[in-house]
C-alpha cells in the first residue's frame, strides 16, 4: 500500500477553488493512478477530516514550443474535489507559523 503522502501531491488554491472551501470542498492535485478510495483514505490519514464525496478529473497536459523548436507538452496531471460531511472539521490549508 502507498503513503498517503504520494497519492496526495499539493493542494490546488486558485480563486475558484478558495470560493468552494467555504461550502467545505477542497481540490488536490493528486497521483494519476490513484482511485476516489485511495485519495478518500489518504485524505482522512492527513488531515483528520470525514470525506463525503470525491470527484476526479483528468487534464491533458497543454502544448509548449520553445522558440523554433518542435513543440512539446507539459505533463498530464490529475485533480480531485473533495467534498467534506457537515459534522468535520475544516482543512487549514494557509496556517501561519
């Protein structure tokens, strides 16, 4: 079995994603092989919370040309939306030190 560390890679802030989290979901760039049971487990290891749902999708990764050269690709990469029950906890994802 896999730590929960790798199937869990970052979270995913963006102005979209801010706005869900007070409707208590959240979204991770996850591992592309992992499963909705797997980033359901590992999420509840990390972080202490009750996971509703999980809601995958998977991104192509965009073209990219360097000057005059052939084009190439960024990498192809996974996003998991997590959905938390109303009696958990909240995911502090900007704590201070």
């Amino acid at each position: 079995m896999r730590d929960a560390r790798d199937i869990i890679i970052r979270p995913l802030v963006t102005e979209k994603t801010t706005n869900m989290m007070e409707e208590k979901k959240y979204a991770f760039v996850v591992a592309r092989d992992a499963n909705k049971i797997e980033i359901k487990n590992a999420l509840e290891e990390i972080f202490d919370v009750k996971v509703k749902a999980v809601n995958t999708a998977n991104f192509k990764g965009k073209q990219k040309r360097m000057g005059r050269y052939p084009a190439g690709f960024q990498p192809r990469w996974k996003k998991a939306i997590v959905t938390l029950t109303d009696d958990s906890k909240t995911i502090e994802l900007f704590e201070g030190r």
